[in-house]
C-alpha cells in the first residue's frame, strides 16, 4: 500500500476546499429557464392555470435566511378530487427547488407553512398538481433586503 505525504494531503484538501467554495463551476444561482425546467420536470411538460392558489410571503425579507412562506390551495379534498402535490420554486436560488409538499384526502386542507431561504430578490413560484392531473400556479415577488438597509 502507498503512503502518501503530509504535503500531498494538505494539497488534496486544499484543492477539494477550493472546489467546493467555487461550486464546481456552476452559476451562483438559477435562473427563470432552470426554474422553468423544475415546474416543467413536476408537471410533466402540461400547462398550469393560474389561480386557486394562495402564498403569503413578505413583501420585502429584510434577512433572507429565514423567509416565512404560507400556501393555501382552494381544494375539496374529497377522494376523487384533492390536491397531491405542491412544489415551490425560487428562481434566483442556487437551487431552485425549494420544497415539495404532499397531500392526500386525508390532509382535509391543501395549507402548509413554513421557512425558506432566499439568496436575492426573487419571485417565488407555486405549482400544485391534483388527482385529476390539473395543475395551477402562482407567483409572488419577495424583495431581499441586505441588513434591512434595501438590494
């Protein structure tokens, strides 16, 4: 078995650090047309309708590193008509997949709440998917503050 050297390891672990501070490469966050490509890989290429959807996002986040987001689907969540799926997407994130929520008749309510992280200002959007294979989206625009202090 090699050995390897002292020097050649702190090489190799300097050069992974370095790796993974520029992100092998790629953009330091997505853009509309990787957004796009995330709603059209949930949807399978159909079309959403606006509507039926509620976000409650702030207007403007003055620390995006905890944005309160809640989404509400007007849905009868009845076993042959509920919403299944719900997937939101930032389009100015590193990733823009931000959460997928799961529902089932049995939920009672398409509502679910919780805390995202937003890297800029961006839109946010929304897609639901239900049972009878509708779709229907909504976006919302969250300006990212910077220390409160506006960008």
């Amino acid at each position: 078995m090699q050995q390897i050297s002292r020097r050649a390891a702190l090489a190799l672990g300097a050069a992974g650090a370095t790796l993974s501070v520029i992100g092998w490469g790629r953009d330091a966050s997505a853009t509309p047309e990787a957004a796009k490509a995330d709603i059209a890989k949930f949807t399978g290429g159909k079309a959403a309708t606006d509507g039926k959807i509620s976000i409650e996002l702030p207007e403007i986040a003055e620390n995006g590193n905890t944005v309160p987001l809640s989404i509400s689907v007007d849905s009868p969540m009845t076993a042959d008509d509920h919403v299944t799926d719900v997937l939101v997407v930032a389009e100015g994130n590193p990733n823009p997949g931000v959460a997928t929520f799961h529902f089932t008749p049995l939920s009672g309510k398409a509502d679910a709440s919780t805390r995202i992280r937003l890297a800029t200002t961006q839109n946010i959007v929304v897609t639901a998917k239900t049972s009878k294979g509708a779709f229907y989206t909504a976006s919302k625009l969250v300006k990212v503050t910077i220390g409160g202090c506006g960008g």
